[in-house]
C-alpha cells in the first residue's frame, strides 16, 4: 500500500543504550555512515519514539517557517 507505513524489523537496545538501525531502513531513508538523526518522542503516555534524517527535518522545519510565516501576514 503506497504511503503506509514500513516495517523494518526490531532493534535490540545495547548495555551502552545503543541500536542498530536495520539496512533496509537506513536504504530506505537514506541514512549513512556518520549522518545525524532526530529522535522524537511520542505523546506522552506512550513509549514511541520516531527517527528522522536530520536532513528531512531541517527541510520540513524550513518548510513550517515559511507556511507559519504566511499564515501571520494574514492574520495581522
């Protein structure tokens, strides 16, 4: 199904608090040796977490700014 989301697999959680991102997902997303990743924490009450190419986020952050931007020429 187009758009849905990926199953990756599982990470097992190293004594140093370290994972493993499966190759597939780092194919997939684009993650390479010394790339940076966000790592984003669900709502509260839930134990999720999300990871994102610090590449991804900056260009959806720049892309928040711009649409924020005109959304307050237009409310003021």
């Amino acid at each position: 199904m187009p758009g849905a989301p990926k199953f990756f697999g599982k990470a097992t959680v190293g004594t140093k608090g370290q994972i493993v991102i499966p190759a597939e997902a780092r194919k997939t997303l684009g993650i390479k040796p010394g790339d940076s990743v966000i790592i984003i924490s669900g709502p509260p009450q839930k134990k999720i977490i999300s990871l994102i190419p610090e590449v991804e986020f900056n260009e959806f952050l720049k892309f928040l700014e711009e649409h924020l931007s005109m959304m307050k020429k237009e409310v003021t």
